[in-house]
C-alpha cells in the first residue's frame, strides 16, 4: 500500500474517499464514504465534500480516482490515442460532454477506454496536482484474469457493484467476452448470466462460473445457476486476498479492496 495515497471511488450515486498507511498497524486503511446528495452533479457533491470530509483535508497533492462509467475495449494493436474521443463518443452519443480518457491492460492486450464527467475532473484536477485516473473494472479484469489460470476449466466471472452486473470471460491474455447489465434483481442476473453462458457455449458439466460483490439473494442464485451448471460459487474476498486489511473494512467494494490490495 502506497502511504499518503488518497483513493476516490466515483460510483454511477455513490462516493468515498480512501488513505492508506502501511507504517499504521493498527490503522492502515482508512475508508469514509460520503452521503451523496441526489439531484444535485457529482461534482457539486465533491464540491462539498471537500468542505465536510477530514480524509479530504490532509494534504496531498496524489490521488488517484477509481471511475465507474461505460468502458469501450480495443485491442492493443488497433489501438491509437488520437482516436479515443471519436471512438468512444461515437460508440457513447451520450458521453459528448464528458473528458475521456484511457487504462492500458497490458496483461489482455487491450486498452479500457472511459470517460469522466468533465466538471468532476475539472474539481479534481482543481485540488490535486498528481491525479491517476482507473476505470472501476481495471483492478477487478487483472486480478481475476491472473485468477482464470488456476485450473483446466473455462471460467466466467460475474461482478455486482453500484446496481450493476458486469459479465466477463477470458481465454489465454485476452477479453472473450464483456458486457455490463443493469440490474438489481436476481431473477434478471440469473438471465443475463445464464443467457451468456450459452453464448460461449460453455459446458454445464465442466466449465466454472464465479461471482463476486454485492450479489442479490445470493443463497437462492447460486441454487438456480446450479440447476442448469454443476459449479456455481461466490468469491470471498478475506479468503481471496488473505485476510489483508481492505477486506476487514465493512461495505467497502471488491474494486476497492482489490486496488488497495493487488493494486491496478
């Protein structure tokens, strides 16, 4: 863990504020989130925060912002920075307002490609002279990329955050598949995972299905996913990561805990 290295998390409602020490023992994750206040921008509810938060009056001029928006992947060898803008608002007509910006995954040969609100970046960039921008998912897409080689079986990975699933797949160091859906019931996250498994046409007596984060009646979806798939299982982070610091903290998301933990 970095010291004196202050972690935004900007979820699609949500905000917190992270410093990490790893001298303090007692103490070496710090995590405060913030009530953000609905009908009002994200930017104005950093605004504020800044006013109210004790994690955001230590100075420092490091941070690096976790980003939760609509990623668009290009394989390495096609990608070109010029090109980013055009592509991402032409695959996001909605995102023309919004700065965006990119995460090389050199692991899977592909480039995350995200953007960020631009008055948000600009109370960022306002308040810090070192800012690191991380799309949500870049942490979460590394560690269990590294996680799929354990084992001969195919693995397809779920992930529930900010009432959202994110599907996704590998095969050898790139993306199979990726998609996000919008959900906050299970009886919709047993469809769309079920519905993607069959697209890749993975087999129910072999293949592995993993899920991870704030997953929705949890006890009744591994029960239904094992009705159709033999292996079914949810990941618990204290055992994934060791027992380390970030998973002792209550409520803090597994994209956080994995930065904190395994970093980007």
């Amino acid at each position: 863990m970095d010291k004196g290295r202050l972690t935004i998390r900007v979820g699609k409602n949500t905000l917190s504020f992270t410093t990490t020490d790893a001298t303090n023992t007692e103490q070496p994750i710090t995590y405060e989130p913030y009530v953000v206040k609905s009908g009002v921008s994200m930017a104005a509810n950093l605004r504020e925060a800044f006013k109210t938060s004790d994690l955001l009056a230590t100075e420092t001029r490091r941070v690096q912002v976790l980003v939760d928006s609509k990623p668009l992947l290009v394989p390495v060898e096609r990608f070109q920075e010029s090109d980013i803008e055009t592509l991402y608002h032409h695959s996001f007509p909605q995102s023309q307002q919004d700065s965006v910006t990119y995460n090389v995954l050199p692991d899977l040969n592909a480039v995350a490609i995200f953007c960020i609100n631009k008055d948000l970046r600009l109370v960022i960039n306002d308040h810090f002279s070192d800012v690191n921008l991380i799309h949500l998912m870049t942490p979460v897409w590394r560690y269990l990329h590294q996680r799929s080689f354990t084992g001969h079986r195919n693995k397809l990975y779920g992930y529930f955050h900010d009432k959202q699933l994110d599907i996704f797949s590998f095969q050898q160091n790139r993306f199979k598949f990726c998609n996000a859906f919008e959900t906050v019931r299970a009886h919709d996250s047993l469809y769309f995972l079920l519905y993607v498994w069959k697209q890749l046409n993975l087999q129910p007596e072999h293949d592995e299905m993993h899920l991870v984060g704030e997953i929705p009646e949890k006890e009744w979806l591994i029960q239904e996913l094992r009705r159709y798939l033999q292996k079914a299982y949810t990941l618990n982070p204290t055992a994934e990561f060791n027992r380390a610091p970030a998973t002792q903290i209550k409520n803090m998301p597994f994209d956080l805990m994995t930065l904190l933990t395994k970093g980007r």
